[in-house]
C-alpha cells in the first residue's frame, strides 16, 4: 500500500525557515516523480514544485522560486522541501503528491496527509 | 503559463442527478488533463487522468471527456458520497489547477 507521510509544518514568523520532509513506503521510490502542492485555508490547490525520480530535473511555481528548495534522497525513500525567507501567503497546508515514471499519465496518483504550514508574528 | 478556468465555482444537486463541471484551458494541452475529488479536512483523490480515464477503484458513474481546451467531468447519478470539491488540473506545461467546484446538496 502506498503510504506518504509529511512532517515538519508548524508555525514559522515572517522571513523565517522551516523544512518539510514527506516519508515513503509501499512503492519503488525513485520511479517516482513527487511534488509538493499547497492550499491556503479555504482556497484551492496551487502547485510548488516537482522533482524527477533521478533528481535531474527540478522545477518551481514562480511564487516560491528562489526562496525554496525540493529535494529527496532514494535510498531514505524521503522528499524534503526547504522553506526560506517565509511570507504570511505561504501559510498553507502543504501535501507531497506522486506521479509513476511508468508513461502512464497517472499524474499525482497518490498523496499524502498534509502539514500546515503557518507563517505569522 | 496554461491557466484553467473551471464553472460553475458552485453547484447545487440532489442525490441521483446528472452533474457536469467544465473545465477550460488557456490553450491547447491536448489530452493532459486530471480530475481530482477533495473532501473537507482531506486530501485530493485523483479520479481521471488523460482526459478519459478512469483511476483504478473510481466508480464508473464518474466519467471524463474532451481534448484540446474544453473537458467535462460527469457524474452520472450523484451519490451521498460525491458531495465534495472537484479540480481540473492540466500536465501538459508544468501544473496547473483550476478554481474547483463545490457540489453541495440541493
């Protein structure tokens, strides 16, 4: 069974950091693609960022570029996203979300719980 | 960027009603779109990919069509179950999801 866990969120002041880490199991890790999406309170989904099974190929919303920083490690089965220089509109509940690098289309077929993410004085 | 813009933001139906959601790209992204079911409090659940296809364990009232810049997600006979929020998402640039639609009961 697929299981994707995150940690990590928690309230943050403004131009603070914070580190999210998403925890995996039931799946070969890095034939998988993750992301992390984000929804503010009350508000829809907004993508943040992707990173390919080989960490090759990185990207980010231009909201967010610059300021965080995706990353995983294959062998900990672990995705890890390092927030700096927070801004009150980062307040959100962060999910990691997979897709198979399998040609299947099955873009984020799985995600995890979520963690919130406040960011406030 | 792609942007996506899906209606009705709300919708209001009774239990065995036909239900469809729009979904409207800002140009082509061919058959890279997905459709996700939110409940309140939970994660989003990948119900379609590739435009038409049914995620495994969806049950089959739900159903997808279009290519190009429109799609339509349809329920064919609303459940208790399906009172929830929908998003479009489209893959073909980058991702991108709409504004989604809460279906709440009439």
């Amino acid at each position: 069974e697929v299981q994707l866990v995150e940690s990590g969120g928690g309230l943050v002041q403004p131009g603070g950091s914070l580190r999210l880490s998403c925890a995996a199991s039931g799946f070969t890790f890095s034939r998988y693609s993750m992301n992390w999406v984000r929804q503010a309170p009350g508000k829809g989904l907004e993508w943040v960022s992707y990173i390919i099974g080989s960490s090759t190929s990185i990207y980010y919303a231009d909201s967010v570029k610059g300021r965080f920083t995706i990353s995983r490690d294959n062998a900990k089965k672990s995705l890890y996203l390092q927030m700096n220089s927070l801004r009150d509109e980062d307040t959100a509940v962060y999910y990691c979300a997979i897709t198979p690098e399998d040609n299947s289309g099955r873009c984020f077929a799985y995600w995890g719980q979520g963690t919130l993410v406040t960011v406030s004085s | 960027d792609i942007q996506m813009t899906q209606f009705p933001s709300t919708l209001s139906a009774s239990v065995g009603d036909r239900v469809t959601i729009t979904c409207r790209a800002s140009q082509s992204i061919s058959s890279w779109l997905a459709w996700f079911q939110q409940k309140p409090g939970k994660a989003p659940n990948l119900l379609i990919y590739k435009a038409s296809n049914l995620e495994s364990g969806v049950p089959s009232r739900f159903s997808g069509s279009g290519s190009g810049t429109e799609f339509t997600l349809t329920i064919s006979s609303l459940q208790p179950d399906d009172f929830a929020t929908y998003y479009c998402q489209q893959y073909s640039s980058y991702w991108t999801f709409g504004q989604g639609t809460k279906v709440e009961i009439k």
